[in-house]
C-alpha cells in the first residue's frame, strides 16, 4: 500500500483519453525496436489504433508477432520484423527489408533494451557484458538512424530516444555497463541535435525512472522498488509522437539532478 502512494506521486497517473489522439499519426509510418515486450509492447497496444503504419522489430519471434497481430486485428497496417540488433547479419537484414518497404519511416522509437547490475570485479571475465550492452544501446540505434535519415531528410521525421533518468544522474556502483551505454547514444543524438534540427529532423528523449518490466525482475531489490507501468510509460512516448517534438522527464527529476550535483561524491558513491 505505502508503494502504491508513492508511485502515484513520484508518476502521476496519465488517463489515456488525456494523450493526444486527434489523428496526428494517421498515414505516418513508425518504427519501434523492442516492439515484443514491456515498454514497446505497451506502445504498440496504443499505437494500433492512431491510423498508423506500424513496423515493429524484436528478437522475440513468436512474442512479436503476438503483439503485431494483436495490433493487426485492432485495424492497424502492422508488419514484424525478427531481428537482434547486435547482430551484424540481421541488422543488415533489417536495413535491407526497411528498404523495400512501401513507405519511409517517419519516426523512429529507439526501445530495444538490456539491463545489466553486476558489480566490477564480478565482470573481470565478462566483458561481453559491455560488449552487448554498447551494441543495443548505442551502436544499433546509430547505425539504424544513420540508414533513415535520407528518407527523414526528405520529408522531415521524428528521432525517439527511450533513455534512463539516471543518465542525467551521477554514475552509481553496479551499472557500469549500462550506464555507460546509455550515456553514450543520448550524447550522441544530442550532438546530433542541431544537425538533424536543420534538416526538419525532430528529436525526443524520454528519461524515464525504474519501469515495472522483465528488466528489473532479476534483481530483488529493484523487482520491490516503486516503479512506473509500462503502460503509463508509453502513454508518455505516445505524446512526444503525437507532438512530433520536446522531451520527458519525472518531475522530480531536475530537481533530483541540481540535488545530486550539491552531494559531495564520496557520500553518492556509498549508493
């Protein structure tokens, strides 16, 4: 009970008849990687109905086509793609198959995920662990932006980063792959940011606090922790698509940096 109060206060419920639906993603063609569970799942479900070509991507074979034929019989234009975009074949795969598709995408979801929380000197044989973490959260969506932004130049597009809050937080023990990975795209499209700007090419990031997913269940303490809805969280996503611009945060969240950034490092680091 007293988690439940705390998560109506640290993320105010967002009733869906409150996002904008007014046909603004009718005819548009989007792109959401990590389309087969939590956070891209929940976004599907919504998307299915706002007129839009949906083209999903996930590594999850028989989970992604659930959810693309779900959103098939919701009346939605949905193709799937199965794909692991740390992979070298089936990213090339991919950008071959976004190449014969009828229409350009016009916005790009950048969801697909992985979580780590191990500790340092329990990563001295995994460096694998960094490896993955960079493909999915930095290389992968590089390289898929790179490959659309002919067709967004042309006619303008939308460029949507699904980030963490704790990117904009100091670093904390324990998420050394993640973070950093994480870290790495949001830099990289905010370098990107004015470039994309001239070219009527909209970017969004949404930082979003701990989401109630299969990411956080293997750790205990996080598994108990307050959490968003995924839900809830891509009601957010919704939004930033159905403006075509701006970014999201908890609202707590500035003031949580400015906090961070007055806390002395040696007491941060006991986190």
């Amino acid at each position: 009970m007293f988690r439940r109060a705390v998560e109506c206060i640290l993320f105010p419920r967002l009733a869906l008849d409150s996002a904008a639906r007014g046909g603004r993603l009718q005819g548009k063609t989007i792109l959401v990687t990590g389309a087969s569970f939590g956070i891209g799942e929940a976004l599907v479900d919504l998307l299915a109905g706002s007129g839009a070509k949906l083209l999903l991507v996930a590594r999850s074979s028989e989970r992604l086509h659930a959810v693309r034929d779900r959103a098939r019989s919701s009346g939605a234009d949905a193709q799937a793609f199965v794909a692991d975009l740390r992979s070298e074949p089936d990213m090339a795969s991919l950008l071959a198959w976004l190449d014969v598709q009828s229409s350009p995408v016009d916005a790009v979801v950048h969801n697909a995920g992985k979580s780590i929380h191990r500790s340092l000197f329990e990563s001295l044989d995994r460096f694998h662990d960094f490896q993955r973490t960079m493909a999915i959260h930095y290389l992968a969506p590089v390289r898929l932006t790179l490959h659309l932004l002919p067709g967004m130049r042309a006619k303008g597009g939308q460029i949507l980063n699904v980030s963490a809050a704790n990117v904009l937080l100091p670093a904390v023990r324990g998420w050394a792959a993640y973070q950093a990975s994480k870290c790495a795209f949001d830099q990289w499209l905010g370098s990107a940011r004015a470039e994309l700007g001239d070219a009527s090419i909209r970017t969004s990031t949404a930082y979003f606090p701990l989401v109630r997913t299969r990411m956080i269940q293997p750790g205990s303490a996080y598994a108990r922790a307050p959490a968003m809805e995924p839900q809830q969280a891509a009601l957010r996503l919704l939004r930033l698509l159905e403006r075509g611009r701006g970014d999201w945060m908890p609202w707590w969240l500035g003031v949580s940096v400015l906090f961070a950034r007055a806390v002395p490092r040696r007491l941060w680091d006991r986190f």
